[in-house]
C-alpha cells in the first residue's frame, strides 16, 4: 500500500468551532495600548498595570531564542495575534449560569456530566476569562482559594502578591516576558496549613478564536503540610492559520508540602505551545509534574523544580508523541538549591511519520551542597523510517556526595513482538498500538485513573494508519 | 613532479599588523606549492573573519551552544605567534626507565622544528609505507597530501582555532600505509612545548589503505612546568576499507599552555578504528572529536580518560555521525576531578536517514573527588532514522562510600583505599589501550598527578 496514504490521519476530527460574541476584544496586535486596554477591562490595581508594562518591554528588548531553539519560531507573527478577548463574564459558580453555547462546546468536549459532579471546584476556562467556575462547599470551607488571576489579585492580594512572579521572573524567557504582559485566565489556588485536598482541582483550558493566543496564569501555594493535585486538560479545534499559547505557571510548595500538576496537552497541530512552568519547593515538600504531550505544532516546555528547602523532592514525568508536522520539544530541568534534595525525571517520547520529538534537560548541582540525587531517564521510540528524536541533555554537578546518572535510549518497535501479535491473530495496526501503549505504561499508570483512559485513547488515534 | 612556489600573499584583513607580519613571513619562507599557499591564505582569512582574533586571543560566543559551559576568557595569543628558534635544550624521553615502545618510526619536534627523526625500516618503505616529516611529504608527495591535508571540517564550535591551524601548520606527521600492508609496531611522534610563549601547530595525517593495519601514538607534552604555550593541534584519520587503526594520543603538556585539539576520524566500509586520548596537562584545553561513519559496517571506539587538577579546565566536545548503514560506535569518556578542576563534555550521536542499523553507545563519567570541582555533562542523540540501536549514559559521583568501607574493613588505610578505587576507575581506559609499554607510561603520569 502506498506510504502517503496510510501515513494520513484524520486531523478533522478535532475540527469542530461554534460562533461565539466576543464582548471584549482587545484588537489584533501588541502595543502599550493593548496592555492598558487589558488592564482596564479587568480593572486591575496600579502594580498590576505597571508590572505588565514593564514586562511588555522585557519582551520587545529579548530576541527569539533560535541560536539552540528550532527556526519554526521565526514563522510566529507577533502583529497577527488577538491578545485579549473575553465573553465579559464573571467567573460563573453554577453550570446553570454557564451559557448554552459555550455548554455547547464542552459537550462536545466530552466532559461528562458525571466527572463534572465528582471532580472538586472545576474551572472550564473557555479563552481568555474563566466561563464558570465552581467549587464544592466543603472546598470552601477548608479555606481553599480557588479563583481566576484577576479575582486572586484583586481579593486575596496579601495571598498571592508575595509570589506572584516570584517562581518564574518576569525576564526569565521571552514567552514569560510575553506572558506577564498579557496574561488573562489561568487559576490561582492557595491551600491553606494542614489542608490535604483529595479530589484533583480540574480546569479545562480550551481555545476557540482564530489567530487567537491564550495566556493564562497560574498560580498555586500549598500552605506548610497541604496536599494538592491540579489537572490541566487542553483541547483546540483546527484553525487555519496558526496560533500562539503561551502559559506561565508557578507552584510554591511551602514546608511539608505536595503539589502535583498533571497536563493532557491535545491543541489542533497548527498551535505554538510555548509554556514556562516551574515550581519551587521547600524544605520537605515535593512537586510533581505530569506532563503530557500529544498535540500542538511545536510544544516547548520543560516544566522545572527548584529544590530550595532542605530534603525538598522533584519530580517530572514526561509522555510526548509527534506526529507528522510535530515538533514536541520538552524536558525537565532541575535546580538543586539545598542538602540532601532529590530529582527524578523520566521522559518518554514516540516519534510517528515525519514527526519530531526532542528531550532537553537541565540538572544543577553546586558546589556547597551535599548528598543530592538526580536521576533521569529519557527513552525514545521512533515508529517510522523519516521518523525523528533529539536527546539534549545538560548536567552540571560539584559538591560532596551528589550523584547524577542519566540514561536514554533510543529503540524501535521490535519486529519480533509484532510478529508474536500478528501470530496471534492481531492485525499489525492493533499490534503496534499495543506496543505502543505498552512504552509508556509505566508511566501512564501514574495519571489519575480518567486521564490514563483518555491518553491510551488519544494515543491510540494518534496512532491510526501509522504503521508502515 | 613540479613545485609552485608561493606568489606574493594577497593582501587580507588581519586584525593585527603584527600578526599579519608573521603569517606572511611564515609563508613566504616556507615555499609551499601554490595549491598549498592559497589554501594557508584563505584558512588566515576565515581565521580572522569579524576580527576576532588578535593579540589578546580568541573570542568565544556567549550565545554558542557549541560553547556552553566554557570559560569565556579569551585564548590570548600574547606573543604566541612569532617567528621560532631551534631549542637547543635536552629533549626527555618519556619511555625511559619502563618498558621500551616498540615503534615503527619515531618523530620528534620540539617547538614545531623537527628535532630528532627514525625513518620505517627498509623493508616497510619497500611496501610502501610513508612515514615523513609534513613539510617533506608537501614536497614529495604533493598529489598524495593534497587530495586528504586540510581536507574536514566540521561545526563543534572550534572553527576558528582549526582556521588558526590551517593557516600555520607545517609541523607534524603524514603517515600513509598502503593496501594490505600491516604494521603492528607504533608510529611514534612526540610534539614538545620548550620555549616560553611558544606557539604550536602539530599536524598529523594517517591515511590506512583497504586492510591495512595501523599503530600510532602522538604525544604532546612540555619540556619545563614553567614555560606558557599555545597549542592547536589537528588530527585526521582516514581509515580505507577493512582497515584496522588504532591511534592513541597523551596530553600531557604543563600547566601554563593553553591547548586546542581536534581529531577527525573517517571511517570506511567495514573498517576497524580506534582512537584513545588521554588528557592530563594544559591550564585549559580544549579538545574536539569528529567521527564520520562513512563505509558500510564500520566499528568505531572512542575513548578517552581525563584527569584534571588545580584549576585546569577540559572541555570536550565529540560528535559520532552515523551516515551510513550498519555501522557501530561506542564512546567512552572517563573524567576524574580533583580540587578546583572543571570538566565539560559535550556528546552527539547524529543517525543520519539513511544510516539503519546503526549501533551506537555514548557514556560519560565523572568521577568528583573534591567538593569544588565541577562536571558539566551534555550528552546528546539525534536520530532520524527509526531501525537504530542507540543509547547514551552519563553519571556524576564521588567514589561510593560502601566500597570504601569495604575495603578498609579489609584493613587497607584510607588512602590505600581511595588510591585503589581511583585507579580502578582509570583503568579500564588504559587496559584499552592494549600495550604495555603504554599502559605503564600512563600509569605512572596518573600517579604524578596524585603526587602533588
């Protein structure tokens, strides 16, 4: 069978958009002007004005890093994109108050109702402002913030000001620096002392205009002891021209604490997904991210941890898959600040078609620190012959008594365990996904039970037609 | 055979008139064919290209990823580059005392003027064999140096010292074995640092005919611990089909020079190539490694073993490019740091699309034994091609406090111990190196090393 027509995947399937009026919108293009016109609308306090000034010149003054990154990011056209647009909604607390169209939307999304009942305080943020928002009660009652970025600035100032920006500085990237001038949506959450949440906090991120950017923000402090889990799950209808998604999240985990922050990335692959998350985590807290990677053009993100407190724990775990016209460009960097801290990264990546998949990482260790551990593991699986993978790892090591080992491995799908299937009655498509599946199952098992089905689905689709 | 002298040099942009001066002094006192001169001409341009070279050395690119982790001090060229005298001192022998090396021939430069020379036996230049002085094989076999000197160049970031090198390099070694010739005893080439504020360009060239057999040692060292140098020296090996090459290297120069190597292996089909380097001297060097996997079934190992102290800094980049099929290559790079010494290694596996089978294995390790050294690791993989076997390791560790125990719990001291554990680490590089006379050599510098 020829090559071309079974390596076509059908993209159409995402491709589904409902008119929307936008009450808000801040024009194509970035100028001061945008950056007032967003602040206005949200009303926001003289500082927040001011810090998104600033960061707006941060951004024009830093070039694009393309002396290690790919040239693709040249082909964004920063004049084309929509900076701002909102419905003019409060954040909505009941699914009543949700309008139809947008409800719409997510039925088509797939979330069931039932999983909106069992899952804690879900936020759909529908683009830029949150649609609804809801928490449960006992949430509340806990003293657990959990609210949009221009409502935590607004409302919980003393809370969120002291870190917010804090994780990840303003002149940290580009993409941050873009971010920090004109973010809108995202989550802020602050969990209070001692407060295990049990349920995942689950925000949909979704973004439906054309030529348009999200950026949202977020931020999370758990308080000294609290437990937390936030899920980010992202879907994009199919756009004609591409668009920009550019988020900063920030994770502080005070003394004792446990964040874990799991992401389903699925955007059409017409989106630049240039994302910066880091956490920072203090003594004897851990921060987890889960991270995975499916959609998109070209992702970059490496999400990060800062181990500053003594004994603190960090942790990535990483799937990404790129498909034909992909470039998944992730990684994980680990910044080791205090004694005795520990860093475990383990990336897997499959390379479909003429797809891309790329592992940077960073490991620090410096020199007046002792006993630190790293360890990382990176595995790539190419599926096709054009297939392609990139293994950038950086580690820097001094000090006494720290060990780093790093180890990737690059394979392909063994012709003997697809014979094996076939002989059993498989067919070679089955076969393959199969395998597949199987690469990543040690890791797919460590995500909440829902979103491990829906990524053994979603890899599966991705899957489709592949094997040639 | 017919020899073009130079023409009168084009003028070219030289950041300094002083250096200029040299280079056109150099070059016109050296008569090269005109093929030669004109290739000296434009590496001198390309070499000062945005004016980056002067006095005060080379600059490196802060935003330059082939650079990442490097100091970004200047190479200073301070008086480096000026004309050079015969030293008229004592040459060491390095092999003295301990097991003889059994060499086929013997080079011997001192400041990049040839000192001492032991031609191949008669009935090896009888087969064929060409073991000669560089500027000698210019002059009688311009054909067969000029289709292979000068000839690679690749992109690990060094360009302008191998420009730099282009443009100066007359010193060194042009071996060529023909066909089906094999030698098992050593070419051995020594390249000494003597004079103060020396400037040393050594070349070698070791071009291995289909199923020839190839043993080569270069050895850089100084002949006092006080004089400053500046060193860039180029390696090629062209290994022909079938061929077996097995070329070790020994950097052993003081602690005030500041080295540049780059060694470039070609592989034919179905060859056998070997290529082991030992970095132990310079106040920084900088070594780069360019592996092109050309032929069908070739077998590649590299290796090296680096021992840093004080506050040298050893930067290697290697790069193994797999361009064709059914092709192997493994990498081994042993780093052991003691004080305020800094390592940086920077590995790529690159499977190009039509490489299949391809067989490759990188693996770094740091073996930290002071708190304040420092080893930056970046081991990389690019691969395009999906029927591939390819793997890379890298870790950091001090020595592993329950083999210590071990040991003393045996009734070794602590510093037996430590000494024992330390030397097992490097000795599965120098066992690699499959000759005793070596093996002992590095031994005893490894020792040195620890004596201070």
């Amino acid at each position: 069978m020829d090559q071309a027509t079974q390596l076509e995947i059908d993209r159409e399937k995402g491709n589904f958009r409902y008119e929307t009026d936008y009450a808000f919108d801040a024009g194509v293009g970035l100028r001061p002007a945008t950056v007032d016109y967003i602040a206005e609308v949200k009303g926001e306090a003289p500082w927040v004005r001011e810090f998104r000034h600033k960061a707006l010149k941060i951004f024009e003054s830093k070039p694009m890093p393309t002396h290690w990154a790919t040239k693709d990011l040249e082909a964004i056209d920063f004049s084309k994109i929509r900076y701002y647009l909102s419905q003019g909604q409060k954040p909505s607390r009941t699914w009543d108050e949700v309008p139809a169209d947008i409800k719409k939307t997510f039925e088509r999304l797939g979330i069931p109702e039932q999983e909106r009942k069992f899952l804690a305080g879900v936020e759909a943020q529908f683009d830029s402002e949150a649609a609804y928002s809801r928490m449960k009660e006992g949430l509340s009652k806990l003293g657990v913030i959990f609210v949009g970025p221009t409502e935590g600035l607004k409302e919980h100032e003393e809370i969120f000001r002291p870190w917010f920006g804090k994780v990840i500085p303003t002149s940290d990237n580009k993409f941050s620096a873009l971010n920090s001038a004109v973010f809108s949506g995202g989550s802020f959450i602050y969990v209070p002392k001692g407060v295990k949440v049990k349920q995942p906090l689950q925000a949909y991120f979704r973004i439906n205009a054309e030529n348009f950017g999200q950026f949202e923000r977020t931020l999370i402090i758990a308080d000294e002891g609290a437990e937390v889990t936030y899920m980010e799950g992202c879907t994009a209808p199919k756009f004609e021209t591409a668009t920009l998604h550019s988020a900063v999240v920030e994770l502080v985990a005070l003394k004792g604490a446990k964040i874990q922050y799991i992401t389903v990335q699925n955007w059409s692959n017409n989106v630049f997904n240039l994302v910066t998350k880091r956490g920072l985590a203090h003594e004897e807290s851990e921060i987890r991210w889960i991270d995975c990677n499916i959609g998109s053009r070209l992702t970059m993100k490496y999400p990060g941890v800062i181990l500053k407190g003594r004994r603190a724990r960090g942790e990535v775990l990483s799937i990404a898959l790129a498909n034909d016209g992909q470039h998944q460009d992730t990684g994980a960097k680990m910044i080791h600040a205090a004694d005795e801290t520990t860093s475990n990264i383990i990336a897997k990546s499959i390379s479909v078609g003429q797809g891309r998949s790329t592992y940077r990482g960073l490991v620090q260790i410096p020199k007046h620190l002792k006993n630190c551990k790293n360890n990382t593991e990176c595995d790539a699986l190419l599926i096709n012959a054009n297939s392609r993978t990139d293994t950038y790892p950086a580690i820097t090591v001094r000090g006494e008594g720290n060990s780093v080992q790093h180890e990737a491995s690059v394979s392909k799908v063994s012709a003997e365990q697809i014979f094996y299937m076939r002989s059993r009655g498989l067919s070679e498509a089955a076969a393959m996904s199969l395998s597949v599946n199987g690469f990543i199952n040690d890791l797919v098992r460590e995500f909440p039970m829902e979103y491990s089905v829906e990524l053994k689905r979603l890899i599966e689709l991705e899957m489709e037609g592949s094997v040639g | 055979m017919s020899v073009t002298l130079a023409e009168t040099p084009a003028p070219v942009a030289a950041t300094s008139p002083a250096l200029e001066a040299v280079f056109q002094a150099e070059l016109a006192q050296a008569r090269e064919p005109k093929w030669l001169a004109d290739s000296r001409r434009e590496a001198w341009t390309r070499a000062n290209l945005d004016g980056k070279i002067s006095e005060s050395g080379i600059v490196v690119g802060k935003s330059d990823e082939r650079w990442r982790f490097s100091g970004h001090k200047g190479w200073s060229l301070e008086g480096a580059l000026r004309a050079k005298n015969k030293y008229a001192g004592k040459l060491p022998d390095i092999f003295a005392g301990g097991h003889p090396l059994d060499c086929a021939g013997k080079l011997t430069y001192a400041d990049d003027i040839l000192a001492a020379q032991t031609p191949v036996s008669a009935e090896l230049a009888r087969q064929g064999v060409i073991f000669l002085p560089l500027a000698e094989a210019i002059a009688k076999h311009p054909e067969l140096v000029r289709e292979h000197l000068f000839k690679h160049d690749h992109a690990l970031g060094g360009g302008k010292f191998l420009a730099l090198h282009q443009a100066y390099a007359r010193a060194g070694t042009f071996l060529y074995v023909p066909d089906n010739v094999e030698v098992p005893a050593t070419f051995f080439v020594t390249h000494w640092a003597a004079t103060p504020g020396a400037a040393l360009f050594p070349h070698t060239l070791i071009i291995a005919g289909a199923n020839a057999t190839v043993n080569f040692l270069d050895y850089f060292g100084s002949v006092n611990t006080t004089s400053e140098a500046w060193v860039a020296g180029a390696a090629t090996i062209i290994a022909g089909s079938g061929a077996r090459v097995f070329r070790k290297s020994v950097q052993n120069l003081n602690g005030h020079t500041l080295s540049y190597q780059d060694d470039t292996v070609i592989c034919g089909r179905d060859s056998d190539v070997r290529n082991i380097a030992v970095h132990l001297g310079a106040q920084r060097a900088r070594y780069e490694s360019y592996s092109k996997l050309n032929g069908p079934g070739s077998n590649l190992e590299l290796c090296a073993l680096t021992i840093a102290s004080g506050r040298q800094e050893f930067d290697q980049r290697t790069f193994q490019d797999h361009a064709a099929p059914r092709a192997k290559s493994n990498l081994l790079y042993k780093n052991a740091l003691l004080d305020e010494s800094r390592t940086i290694f920077a590995g790529m596996i690159r499977v190009e699309p039509g490489a299949e089978e391809t067989d490759a294995y990188q693996q770094n390790r740091n073996l930290l034994l002071n708190p304040a050294a420092e080893a930056d690791s970046l081991p990389g993989l690019e691969i395009q091609n999906q029927n591939v076997r390819c793997t890379h390791g890298a870790t950091t560790s001090r020595l592993d406090p329950e083999e210590l125990f071990y040991l003393r719990s045996r009734g070794l001291p602590k510093n037996t111990a430590y000494q024992l554990l330390v030397f097992g680490f490097f000795e599965e590089v120098i066992q690699r190196v499959e000759n005793e006379a070596l093996a002992e050599l590095l031994r005893k510098l490894a020792r040195e090393k620890f004596g201070k």
